[in-house]
C-alpha cells in the first residue's frame, strides 16, 4: 500500500483519521527528537528521515540514506528504524528496552509494526532517534561498506 504523495501533508491527509492521528503522534516524536542536519521527506511512498543527498551522496542506489521512516500500510503503522538494525548491539539493545515496556514486540526487517499507538513505546522510539547524528550515522554506513568489501 504506497502512497503516491508528493509531500508529508499529501500522505497525511489521504489518512483515515484514526491513522492520521497516531502517524501525527509518532511524527511530532521523530521530528521533536531527530538530530539537526536530517530531513523529513517523501520516499519510497513513506515519510521519512533521512540524510540529504548534498551531505552525503555516495549511496548505493543514488537515494538518499534513510536512518528512519513512517508508513501507514494494509493492515498495521509501521516505523523504520534503519540505523538500529544495521548494529547488531544496537538491535539487540532496543529488543531489550521494547521488551522491558510490556507492549506488543512486532518487529520485521528493520522495522517495528503497531496497530494502535499504545502499542509503540514513544519514549523508546524518541531514544532510539536522537542516537545518531549525521555524522555517526554516516560512519556506521561507511563501517559496513567496509565489512562488506573485506569480510
């Protein structure tokens, strides 16, 4: 279920209202956490934070890095949290602290899957966003295209 929107507002308003509400919620967390020199966009038919193309142009694929996204789709909301699962102590810190909150783990590849905005720790996912500057994030990505070129 992609969306066609050209900007944030677009995507928001094609929203049933329930889901409009907790993309907002969660939306007003990124963008009240997310360290200074990401961007909000549109891509790949989803909010999302990322590196601009300017700082950082060197990608793989010629899109900008994503470090997180928001998505509603078919049957659940869903947060992208790309930097988290590229980190395997990352990862496994963040399963930890979810697991800790005693709300529904749902979790795919890279990514964490909600029904109802109860059932996303907001405190965690605050965390989890200001973890990395631009700068860290960046680094992160040049590691593991290092491991990958010599492992």
């Amino acid at each position: 279920m992609q969306s066609k929107a050209n900007t944030v507002a677009e995507y928001l308003e094609e929203l049933p209202a329930e889901r409009r509400a907790a993309i907002e919620t969660v939306r007003k967390v990124i963008l009240e956490n997310l360290p200074e020199g990401y961007e909000e966009a549109m891509n790949w038919g989803m909010i999302t934070y990322q590196v601009p193309l300017k700082t950082y142009p060197k990608t793989y694929n010629g899109q900008p890095l994503m470090l997180a996204a928001l998505a509603s789709q078919k049957n659940t909301m869903t947060v992208y949290l790309t930097a988290i699962y590229a980190d395997e102590t990352a990862r496994q810190a963040f399963e930890t602290a979810y697991r800790a909150t005693g709300k529904r783990y749902d979790v795919g590849k890279s990514c964490v899957h909600f029904r109802k905005l109860d059932d996303l720790p907001l405190d965690l996912l605050a965390q989890s966003i200001a973890a990395l500057s631009v700068e860290q994030f960046i680094a992160q990505v040049e590691a593991a295209k290092s491991t990958r070129k010599h492992g």
